[in-house]
C-alpha cells in the first residue's frame, strides 16, 4: 500500500506512522517494525537512520505507557533544559512522570537501545 509499512507492508490508516529522514523515496514505518530494528536492504534503510513521527496518535512508540507526543515532548525538553536536567524535563513532558522514570526511559530509549531512533 502507498501509506503503507515499508517492510511488513501493513497498511496504516489512522495508525502512527514513521517517515525515515534519510530514505529516498520516502519510506514509512509501524510502530512495530520501527520497534524490531528492521533493515531494509533493497533500499538502503537501516535502523541507525533518523526519522520523523507521522501523525502523532496515542499509541505507545518505544515502551508502553509512553505514547508519541510524550516522546516528542520529552525530545524537546532535553533541548530545552539540557541534558541532565531531568526535573525540567519531566515537568515539561506532564503526566505526572517523576524525575527518574523519564531520566530512565531517556536512557534505555535512547542511549542504550541497540535500535536507537
């Protein structure tokens, strides 16, 4: 499908959707193969390159409970307030997350995952 997942060829509908930055033509993503790490030979795609968030819903991106404009509101406070200061941060992300449960999500999401967004 155009609007389609690039790999498992899900059609997305209303679903959150990820474009990759780096990939000509454009290739999108689920949330699920984003998720797995996938690679994509045949058009040069891997995990490593950066992407965009399509369509922002409610489901869950990276961990459950954590939906996409929670991660992109924690991806601004990071820029925002700087890294490390994580009360900053937590308050700008909301939803009643303490310091340390962003600082942690942070840290396995984003610096010690193996498929880094």
């Amino acid at each position: 499908p155009r609007d389609g997942c690039g790999y498992c060829r899900r059609a997305l509908g209303a679903e959150v959707r990820i474009e990759c930055a780096e990939c000509t033509p454009r290739l999108l993503l689920c949330v699920d193969c984003l998720r797995a790490g996938v690679s994509i030979h045949t058009r040069g795609h891997t995990p490593a390159h950066k992407y965009r968030v399509i369509d922002v819903g409610s489901d869950a991106l990276l961990e459950i409970g954590w939906r996409g404009t929670d991660e992109l509101r924690l991806l601004e406070g990071v820029q925002l307030y700087g890294f490390g200061n994580w009360m900053d941060i937590a308050e700008h992300v909301g939803g009643g997350r303490s310091r340390e449960a962003v600082e942690r999500h942070y840290r396995r999401c984003y610096l010690e995952s193996p498929h880094f967004p």
